[in-house]
C-alpha cells in the first residue's frame, strides 16, 4: 500500500511539473517560480501535503543539485578555471563585501548577536548556482560573454563554502579553536587536493572515463560525479563543489557526449529540487517575517546587481553584458538554506529559519526575472534619462550661447557668422 501511495505521489509530482515547465513555455519564461509555488501548495503546512514520497524527493533533490553544478563545470576547461580564478579574485571580494555585510548588519539590529549575523552573511552572500544554471540554459546565455564572469563569481562563492562552512559548523557547535582549525584544514585539502587532480589530471580522467557506448559512458560519468560529491560533503565540503570541478576534469569528446546525455536527467533532478525547497516551507511561518526579508532582499538585490557589473564592467563586457550579469546574479537558494538550516538545529535563534525561507523564497523568484529583465530595463531608463542625439546638438553650451553679449558682438563683425 506504501509502495503505490509512492508511486501516485511521485507520478503527480512529475506530470504536475511538466505542465507547469509547459505552461511557462508558452509565456517564454522560466518555470523555476512555478515549480516553488508547486511545491509551497503541497508541502508542510500547505493544501495537501504528500508524506510517503518525501524521502525519495529529498534524495532527487540532492541529485538535481549535482547535475546542475557538474553541467556548469562541463562548459569550462580547468585551464579557463584557473585564469578565471586568478582574474576575477578581486570580484570575488568585492561580491563579499556588498552582500555579506548586509545580513550580518541586519542580524546585528534585529538583537541576535555576532553568531546569527555570521549566518545571516552567508545566507545574504551566497548565489544560487543551481538557480542560476538553470536560468542560463532556459534563456540560452551559457555562450554569451559574461557567462565567464557570473561563473568565475559563482565558483568563488563556491569554493569559499569550502572554508565557511567549517567555520560556520565550529562556531555553532562552540568547539575550540584548534577543533575548528583541524575541521577548516581538512576542508581546505579536499578542495585543493580535487582542484589540483582536475587541472593537472582532467585529460586522464578524461580518457578514463570516454567511451563510444552512450550507456557506459552515462554510468561511468553518473557514478563518478556522486562519488566525489559524497566523498566532499563527507569530508566537510560541499557536494556541489566536488560536482563542479568533476565536470572541469572532462574535455573534450566526452563532456560533449555528457551534456547531450545527462541534460534530460539534469532537466529533472532540478525540476524536483525547486519542488523539494517548496515542500519544506511551512507558508504559516512566513508572514511575520516577511517584511524584514523583503527589505534585505531589496537591498541584497541591489547589491549583487552592483556585483555583476562591476565585475563584468573590469572584464572588458558591453553595458547590456554588465547589467545581464548583475540580474543573473539575484537568486538566492541551496546554499542559503543550507546554512540556515545548520543555526536552527543548533538553536541560535527560532526566527532565523523562516527569515532565510522568506528571503530565499523571494529572490529565487524574483532572480529569473531579474536575470531576463534587468538589461531592457536599465536600457529603457536609459533612453528616458538621455535627449535625443539632435536635440543635443541644437542646444549650445552657456560659454557659446548665441544669446550671449559676446557672441552677438562677433557674429555682427564677422560676415561668415552672418551668413
């Protein structure tokens, strides 16, 4: 009886999202929003709440997350990794700086201490890679000439999890400094330990993992990215990240034959995830918290808009790439949960939780928009601050009014003022 109860849960799980992916083709934008609400209306709290599927949906939803991140790192060589990285640092910092601190200031006078606001300055920091992928490849930017720029952002962000989260954990858990340390040393030689194999070894890898089969290669390739993503999060760093840098490991022939063939599978495992964030969102827990998140995510909004362009704007981009890559980089989403999820198991403060959802909840909707909208926008704004060419070139400066003593007095002396 559990088993078909499973079945009929998870069958209108999957044949809801893809008339909802239908629906939002029909009106040319992304069903990500449509996907959250699904999820909202059948989730904790919502009008029907589904049980017997949950455990299977948490998993997928797990899954989508890896698949979302290893087709990014399949777009980019190790080589454009390592001089992304080392160019776009500085944007990196500055990415920091313009959204970290205004969570942390916003824990800070709400009264819940330097703790919550060290975890409200990762909620408010951190993008959505998973969002954000999916949001290029819906609107079909992953060619375009910012697309380096929003990923060299997002894989700073990251890999900067890699240190974060120890600290974070260590902080919440109230373990000592030389605990703590040992946790962050870990964490950071994973990382660099999976960075230097896939940029000193990707071509083997790559060998390894090649095969003229299509089946072979899907469960070789399949397998091999949730391995490294378990061992990561195993070991204190993110699973995501691990997922990343397996897709910078493949080039060639076989991150062409591992698009085409896990892009279905990605398709899915990501539809699932947004439902999944929906499901676990109590909607009663959000209005009380509502008008302080809407706040922070105006602000935060602003901020990373700011971000992206100016990154974008110091890597020779156009003005329309600039403001492109400002707007793709709005959405919040797993990360942010992530973090808010380790304070409020560990108690620090009951409000947090369903702040960080109403925050999320907003950006991840707001941030496709944003991502399709901010460009034509700051273009049409523009165009109303600016006169038309002609009108310009019909009104003199002050220094040479014809209206002027001086002018009049040289355009009587001179017969070719005249004429």
């Amino acid at each position: 009886m559990h088993s078909a109860l499973f079945l009929i849960e998870f069958g209108a799980i999957i044949l809801g999202l893809g008339l909802l992916g239908r629906l939002a083709g029909r009106f040319h934008f992304s069903p990500i929003p449509l996907y959250l609400l699904a999820g909202l209306a059948f989730g904790t709290g919502g009008l029907l709440p589904m049980g017997a599927s949950e455990e299977f949906v948490a998993i997928g939803a797990e899954i989508g997350v890896i698949l979302l991140l290893l087709m990014l790192g399949l777009e980019y060589t190790a080589s454009d990794l390592v001089s992304n990285l080392k160019t776009q640092y500085p944007a990196g910092l500055v990415d920091f700086t313009l959204n970290a601190v205004p969570g942390a200031v916003a824990a800070l006078l709400m009264g819940w201490g330097p703790v919550a606001a060290v975890v409200l300055a990762g909620v408010t920091w951190i993008s959505s890679s998973g969002v954000i992928a999916k949001v290029m490849g819906d609107l079909g930017r992953v060619g375009n000439r910012e697309t380096p720029v929003i990923l060299s952002i997002l894989v700073l962000e990251d890999l900067a999890m890699a240190v974060y989260l120890p600290i974070i954990t260590a902080l919440l858990a109230g373990v000592g400094l030389a605990a703590g340390s040992i946790t962050l040393a870990i964490a950071l030689g994973v990382a660099g330990l999976v960075l230097f194999v896939a940029v000193r070894y990707g071509r083997h890898i790559s060998r390894f993992v090649s095969s003229d089969d299509p089946e072979k290669l899907l469960l070789v390739v399949l397998g091999l990215t949730l391995l490294v993503a378990g061992v990561a999060q195993q070991l204190q760093v993110s699973a995501a990240v691990g997922a990343f840098l397996v897709g910078i490991a493949l080039s060639g022939e076989v991150a062409e034959g591992t698009h085409t063939l896990l892009s279905p599978l990605r398709d899915l495992f990501a539809a699932v995830f947004f439902v999944f964030f929906g499901l676990h969102t109590d909607p009663a827990s959000i209005p009380p918290v509502l008008l302080p998140a809407l706040a922070l995510a105006v602000v935060t909004s602003g901020t990373k808009i700011a971000t992206g362009y100016w990154a974008a704007k110091r890597a020779g981009v156009g003005v329309k790439g600039r403001w492109r890559a400002g707007g793709t980089l709005v959405a919040r989403g797993e990360f942010s949960i992530v973090i808010a999820g380790l304070a409020v198991t560990a108690g620090i403060e009951p409000a947090l939780g369903p702040l960080a959802t109403a925050y999320v909840l907003i950006l991840v909707v707001i941030g496709p928009l944003t991502a399709r909208y901010t460009e034509p926008v700051a273009a049409w704004v523009g165009s109303r601050r600016t006169p038309p060419p002609r009108i310009l070139a019909a009104v003199p400066s002050r220094r040479q009014s014809p209206e002027s003593p001086e002018d009049l007095k040289d355009q009587a002396q001179d017969p070719a003022a005249r004429a």
